[in-house]
C-alpha cells in the first residue's frame, strides 16, 4: 500500500528551479534512501513534505489522504515525523521532556483536566511515560534519560532527536542526514537500527544521507536527484551505476571523491 | 496502526513507582523541616499583627498575578505588556459584583474570569501571529486603548472617586480583618500555584514550552502554534483578572488611574521584573519575587529614597538574571538545594554563611534608614 | 471654522509630530545599527529631564546650559546601556532582548526618580523656552511650538543628509544593512552602534526636554513626579511612527511622525464619532501597522537576514 505519493511538485525560489516535477511514491514499510550532489534539492523535497515550505504546484498525499495544504504541524498529527539536518531539540528540556513533548498525536487530556489533575489527566501522563521508557530502552538511551541537550556529544544528540521523533510514533519518518556529525562507530550502528526501527514500530522510513555505505545498505529502493528534478530510480545497485547519477557528482565534484565512495 | 505498535513491542511492565508529576516526593528529614520552616514563615504576619498580614496578602496578590506571567512570558515565551489590564477588569468587576450587587467573592471571581475570555481572546486573535517584540508592542497597544476606553468610562471605574470594594464574610467565618484575608489569599495562590504547575507537566504545558523553544520544531512534532499561544494568554489572562478581583478586595478602594496609562504607569514593568527575578519558569517564581521585592518596600516604605535606590537595584538584578541565571532566585534555590543535598555539611555551611549575610545586610540598611 | 483655529491645531499638531519624530528617529537608528527595540528610549530621554529639572531648581544654572547638560546625560545613559548591556547579548532569544530593554527602562526610571529623592506630588519646572505668544496674522501661535517644530525639522535635516553623505554617516549605515559584512570591510561596528546609541538618545533627551510644560511662562510649568504621564505618553505614538518604516527607514518614520502628531490632532475638526475616538484610531493604526509587517517593504531580504541574524 502506498504510504507517501508526490506529484509533479514544482518550487523555484527567484529563478532557482529548486524542485522540478518531483513525483515520488512510498510503499508502508519500505526504507527509501534518497540521494544527489548538495544544491540538488533534497532537504528543500523534506521541508515541502513536512510543509514547512508550501509548492508552487503539486500534490502530496499521505496514506491516501491529500496533505498538500496542510499545516506542518497537522502533518505531523497525522503521522509525519522528521529530524533536521542542523539538529532542533528543546534546548531547556531534558532528554525525557523532549520525548514527552513529541507525543501531542497519542495525548488528549484538556487544559482544565490538567489544572485540576483529573483522571483524564493522569492517565495521559502515564500512557506518556510508558512510551519514553520504551523509546528509550529501543535507542538505549536509559542513561541520559535526566541530560540536557546541552550536556550531551553531538553524537548522542543524533539519537536523542531520533527517540523524539520516534516516540511521536510516525507512519512516515524522514531523516535528514542521520549520521552526519556522529562517529564511525556509531554511524555503523545506525543501520541496523533503523531496520530495527522500520521492523518493531512498523514505520516507513524516507532518508538522506551523504555516507554512501551507510545508505546503499540500509536502503531497500533509491531516489536519485539533481537540479530539483528525479533523474533515476530503483534499487540502489542500479541507481549508483546509473549514468546520468554518476556524472550528477562528477559535474561538481573530483573524480576521485565519488571513486572514494 | 499506531494501537499495533505498542502490542508489537509491549512497554515494559509499569514500574512500581512510575514518575508521575503531581505525586509528593517521599518525606525525608530535610523535606519535612523544609516544609515546617516555610509553612511557619507562611502564617508569621499572623502573628506579626495586621500590617505584616496586609504586606503578606499584598505578596500573595501580586503572586497571583504573577503567574500569569509565568504561564505566558515564562512557558510560552511571548512578552504581554497588558497584565495590569486584566487586572483592573478584575478591580473593578470585583467592584460591583462584590459591593453592588452582593454576590460572594469567588462568584464574582469566576465572572470577571469569565468576561476576561472575550477580551484575551480579542487581543490574542490578533497578536498570536505576531512574534517577539510585535507582539509586545501589540499587547501595550491594546493595554492603552483599553486605558483610553474601558477605564475611562465612568459607570465603570466611578470616575475620580473611584469605587469601594468589600471584602468577603463567607457565613460565621468573617475574611474583613487583615489576618483573615491574608489566609484567604495564600490558600489561593497556592491553589492556583498547584494548578499551573499541573498545567506545566500536561500536554498543553509541553507545547508552550517548546513554542517558546522552537516555533517550526514544535510545529513538527505535531503542536499547533497559534493555539497554544492563544491558549496561554486566554489561561494568563483569566489567572491575573481574578488576580485583580483579590487586588480590590486587599485595596477596599480601587481608582482606575493605574490602569488607564499601562506603560508609563511602571506597574506592570515593575510585575515583569519581581516575576523574572523570582523565576519565570516556575510557578513558585512570582511568590519568591514578590516577598523578595514587597518586604523591601513595606520595611523601607517611609524611606522614598530608599525605595527608588530598591528598584535601581532590582532593574539590575532583573538585568543581570536575564543574562546570567534564566531560572531565577527560583532556580538557584532548587540548584542550592540539590547541592545541600548532595554535600549536607560542606554546602549546608556555605548556603547559610550567604543567607545570614544577607539578613545582616538588610538589617544594616534598615537599621541605618531610621 | 475660522482658518485661524484650524492653523492653531495645526501647529499643535506639527509640533507633536515634531517631538514624535525625534523620538522615532532614535527608535529606528537604535533598531538597525544594533536589532535592539529600544523600550528603554523613554526612560533615557527621562534622565536628562530629571537632570534639567534638578539643575535649574536647586543650582541656579541657567535654563539653556541646564537642557543641554541634560541632553548630554541622556547621550551618557545611551552609551552606557550599550556598553554594558545591550554589547553583551548575543543572538538570543528575542523576548530576552525585549525583557533586558524594559528592565534598562526602569533601571533609568528608578535612577532618575531616585535623584529627584524621592519627591512625591508634583515639581515646578522652570521653562528654557519662552512662553509668549506670537500673533501671526490673527493667529495666536505659542513661540515655544514653534521652537519645537524648528528644533524637530533641524535635526532631521541635519540628521538625514548626515547619514547619507558623511564618512560616519555612511558607516552606520553600513554597520545597519549587515553587522558581519561592515566588520569585515574594517567597519568598528562596536563603535558605530555606540554612536547610534548616543544619537538616539540625545534626540530622546532633547524631545522629553521639549515637552516639559513651557505654557507658564516666566513662572515655569508644574511636572508630576510620581506618573511623569506627559513625557511617557508619546513613546507609543513614537513606536507607531516607526513601524509605518518598519523599524527601518527613516524617511517613512518621518511621515509615520506626521499621522502620529498632525493628522490625529486635526481629527478633532473631524465629525463627532471620529474626533472623540482619535486615541482609538491611532492604536488601531499602530496594530493595523503591526500586522503589515512593514519591514518588508523597506528592506531586501539580505538586509531582513542581517536584521534578524
């Protein structure tokens, strides 16, 4: 079943063509990885899928839904989850509150009810706490439970941003570059986490990523971009020896940078 | 789907002690003298006489008030310069309702909270897309067009005279004396203190929370943005016109000039700063302000000089908290108090070297004032 | 309505535009060279009242010498929140920044209050205007309106040409466009928002010094202490007239100083409804401006960058 459709997205900013015709199409359950030299309009095809930018034209649907004017915050009630590639967490709250304040999709509990601690209330918290003690211990983040961001390594903030965005428990979640910034060792470990991910919570996964190994292992199907317009798709083995893909590096990057990868 | 996810991977089983906010700490030695001090320093002006018990009702009123700023500037990070606004609806509804039209206090409360929803929700509709300093400037224009029309209006604020408000008998129990009204009051704010910190740990208080963190993170982590703003200034705006009910009743006479001219009148800096000072994060931050700053001003009330040399002072704490320790005095006492815990002797020492400093301090100055 | 009336009104008008733009001049200057909206700007233009008031009433210095000693204390309280403060903030949150610009307020506020000691009630104030009335062809003008409009319009156009051509003029407007791109062409921006700051703050010093009541005469007018209403109750026009500029130009400032002061006081000519709601009118202009985010149509979007940054 069809999870994520995009169709004929187009978005220019001043004469910059950023996304060109863009029409991708994600299955439940799958991990897609999503690839091109910088500038080719990756993050720019996030941000309009999460609606933090809005298409001249096109069509995004969500499940079968047509989400392509709503607001990102209603995207993500219906079940869109993303990381940043500058990471974004609350900077006063500890890593438990971070996760707690993504679950706004799961919690109803009134601000009366709150005030006055009504059951409704209660239980709310509860539920809420349960889900952080399970991202938790599926991260293995135990440990930091109690940190501030501020205390953290950039490394373990990858993860942090991760569980949060996790416990908000998305259907559909993109990560923008996941392992940039963290240590060899760490990056792979990611890999099998995510499949771990997709595999115990069930939610599809959408990713850039530039650590070549990293994406061609993790993902099942590929999507090639440049210059804002899909120039290959298909399995990864097939993408990177796809002509067109390989001259989109080389056109803007030494030879001997993609032969590295 | 999402009910799935949770068979799939079952959540371990509910620890037996589940870190539910709400739930009183287990009592140890230190909580509870902690607990006795305060609750002894609490019901002091009782025995201090009548003025020390107004001094403690005016602390508690402003406390009140306070935490309207706390739920709008402290969790939602949006700066509204029209407290003293909602507290005049509150004066003055406390006015007729209480006085004129003999209604009991708390009745008359939750009306003047009641007519303060169309109002925040006038001035939020308009000003919640605004951010920063637009909507700080947005909420200082309505505070004086209100000045200009609201409290301008004779029938409303009894003009120059301006009008009595009369403080509650509730049956035999008589809350007229100074004594009695202090209680009143400090049961209230506590109330209203239990009940914003529950709003801080709900969902709702998580979302003002991270839209004062990160607007476009919180949008995509599924808050709606102008909601939660306009819910915190509707919530704000009902806890500080009830505020103004009690300000009535603690005044007995109330005129409108305070409230006609909100800026240049620096009442309501002056509440922004007690309340940042205290610690605008926590619920417990108007009341740690508001005793700091109000005991100050009630020893030296006859020393003029003094008090403007209090609030020089003050506006430099304020300044320097702002740059340097965001949690306020509310902050560093819980940061104190976890280092007490940790090394009783050594830091217990050191925390009350500074404390009877200060004391000795004050008495100098007071001493010196007479 | 005798054209005489209507001329009177106008010059009431004129000069509190005039006393609006000084003020709105030093909002919009203070805005671009350093992001700072300066809540502050009234209280710093207070000191150098207080100064006036505490010279001419206790030492005897005469009147003209006293307002521009006063002038100069609001130059020194502008340099001295820059330096201390305002230099030390870095890319914060904007309500911090607006919060520490309240407390500066009544950090002055307080000052200054403390330097009267603590009076309560009110204080006469000897005038350095001269309080008589001038008969211009029928109509009766106050030569201190006058004054004020000659003072606003001189230091507009000393202050405009100034910006666009002199070597300092030009690099504060530098440091205004883009903070990291004046430093690195050699610009001290530290320096040039210092200067920002100082002429900000004489203008509001200089504005505040206007409007002290001139009307008695030899006598000199009578201020209240504790509210200080009069002098306070022109930053919000003032905050009006630079949003028509978006905080940013100040041409537009100008006019928006126009439709604070004239405009809103010829409205009193105007039908009965709008000219008692004149007050009205102006803060539904002052939000209406809010919610036009005016910047956008002064600035680039290289300059809104460099603003927000």
């Amino acid at each position: 079943m069809t999870l994520l459709r995009t169709e004929g997205l187009k978005l220019r900013f001043g004469g910059v063509v950023a996304l060109d015709d863009v029409s991708i199409s994600i299955d439940e359950g799958e991990i897609v990885g999503l690839l091109g030299p910088n500038g080719a309009g990756k993050t720019t095809l996030f941000n309009v899928i999460s609606g933090l930018l809005k298409p001249e034209s096109g069509r995004i649907e969500l499940g079968g839904r047509n989400i392509t004017r709503a607001l990102p915050y209603e995207r993500a009630l219906a079940g869109l989850g993303r990381t940043f590639q500058h990471i974004k967490l609350f900077g006063s709250h500890t890593v438990e509150e971070n996760l707690l304040a993504a679950q706004h999709r799961h919690l109803s509990s009134s601000t009366l009810a709150a005030m006055l601690r009504l059951p409704s209330w209660r239980r709310d918290e509860v539920e809420a706490r349960r889900r952080v003690d399970a991202v938790l211990e599926l991260i293995n983040l135990e440990r930091y439970r109690h940190h501030r961001p501020a205390e953290l390594s950039y490394g373990t903030l990858r993860f942090v941003e991760l569980a949060a965005v996790l416990s908000l428990q998305p259907r559909l979640l993109l990560l923008d570059e996941p392992a940039s910034g963290i240590a060899q060792r760490e990056a792979e470990a990611l890999g099998p986490l995510l499949r771990e991910i997709r595999d115990v919570l069930g939610c599809t996964i959408f990713l850039i990523e530039h650590d070549m190994p990293l994406l061609l292992s993790v993902s099942e199907r590929v999507y090639a971009l440049d210059f804002g317009q899909v120039i290959a798709e298909g399995e990864p083995d097939e993408v990177t020896a796809d002509d067109r893909v390989l001259s989109s590096y080389l056109g803007r990057t030494r030879r001997d940078d993609v032969a590295a990868r | 789907m999402n009910t799935k996810v949770m068979a799939v991977k079952p959540a371990k089983p509910a620890k037996p002690e589940l870190p539910i906010p709400g739930r009183l700490p287990p009592a140890n030695g230190t909580t509870i003298l902690a607990a006795i001090t305060l609750g002894l320093i609490a019901i002091g002006p009782l025995f201090l006489g009548d003025f020390a018990s107004f001094v403690g009702a005016r602390i508690a009123v402003t406390a009140i008030v306070g935490l309207s700023i706390v739920v709008v500037t402290g969790y939602t990070g949006q700066l509204s310069l029209m407290p003293y606004t909602f507290v005049g609806l509150g004066v003055f509804v406390a006015a007729h309702a209480i006085t004129s039209w003999d209604w009991p206090f708390w009745f008359a409360a939750m009306l003047a909270a009641a007519l303060s929803v169309p109002l925040s929700l006038l001035v939020g509709l308009v000003s919640v897309r605004l951010r920063g300093f637009y909507f700080a400037i947005a909420t200082l224009t309505f505070a004086s067009a209100m000045g200009a029309t609201l409290f301008s209006w004779d029938f409303f604020t009894g003009g120059q005279k301006g009008l009595q408000v009369d403080r509650p008998v509730l049956g035999p129990i008589d809350l007229t004396s100074d004594r009695a009204f202090y209680l009143l009051t400090l049961v209230t704010v506590l109330a209203l203190v239990w009940m914003v910190m529950g709003l801080r740990e709900s969902r709702i208080g998580r979302a003002m929370t991270s839209v004062r963190e990160n607007e476009i993170a919180a949008a995509t982590m599924g808050v709606n943005v102008m909601k939660t703003k306009l819910v915190a200034f509707v919530v704000s705006g009902m806890i500080a016109t009830v505020g103004g009910v009690f300000q009535g009743m603690l005044l007995q006479q109330v005129t409108r000039t305070p409230y006609q001219t909100p800026f240049v009148e620096t009442l309501g800096v002056t509440l922004v700063i007690l309340v940042v000072v205290g610690g605008m994060r926590s619920a417990w931050g108007p009341f740690i302000g508001a005793a700091l700053i109000y005991v100050q001003l009630e020893v030296f009330r006859t020393a003029l000089f003094l008090q403007y040399f209090i609030a020089a002072i003050t506006a430099a704490a304020f300044i320097f908290v702002l740059l340097k320790l965001p949690g306020g005095v509310a902050g560093l006492i819980k940061h104190e108090a976890a280092q007490v815990r940790a090394a009783p002797l050594k830091n217990g020492i050191r925390v009350a070297i500074i404390i009877l400093a200060n004391v000795a301090v004050f008495y100098l100055i007071w001493e010196l004032s007479q | 309505m005798p054209t005489s009336v209507v001329l009177q009104i106008a010059l009431i008008g004129l000069a509190k535009s005039g006393i609006i733009a000084m003020l709105a001049i030093g909002v919009v200057l203070i805005y671009r060279t350093t992001g700072v909206v300066n809540l502050a700007h009234w209280a710093i233009g207070l000191v150098g009242v207080v100064t006036y008031v505490l010279l001419t009433g206790e030492t005897g210095v005469p009147p003209l010498l006293a307002a521009a000693a006063g002038v100069a204390v609001s130059v020194l309280a502008g340099a001295l929140a820059q330096r201390v403060v305002f230099s030390r903030i870095g890319k914060g949150e904007a309500v911090t920044m607006i919060l520490i610009a309240l407390g500066v307020g009544a950090f002055f506020a307080a000052v200054a209050q403390m330097l009267l000691r603590g009076q309560r009630g009110e204080i006469l104030v000897a005038p350095f205007l001269p309080g008589e009335t001038i008969d211009l062809m029928g109509t009766v003008i106050s030569a201190s309106e006058l004054i004020t409009i000659l003072i606003a319009v001189g230091s507009a156009a000393v202050l405009l040409p100034w910006l666009k051509r002199s070597r300092s003029g030009r690099a504060l407007r530098a440091v205004a466009q883009n903070r990291e791109a004046a430093q690195l062409a050699g610009i001290d921006s530290a320096r040039y928002a210092e200067l920002a700051w100082m002429i900000g703050s004489g203008l509001a010093g200089l504005a505040l010094l206007l409007l002290i009541p001139h009307s008695a005469g030899a006598q000199g007018g009578v201020l209240s202490v504790v509210h200080l209403v009069p002098l306070g109750s022109l930053l919000l026009p003032a905050f009006g007239a630079a949003l028509v500029g978006g905080l940013i130009s100040l041409p537009a400032a100008l006019a928006g100083s126009l439709i604070f002061g004239l405009v809103q006081e010829l409205l009193i000519l105007a039908p009965a409804p709008i000219s008692d709601e004149r007050d009205i009118l102006a803060f539904v202009a002052i939000t209406v401006l809010l919610l036009l985010r005016t910047e956008r149509f002064f600035a680039s979007n290289a300059e809104l960058e460099a603003l927000r940054s």
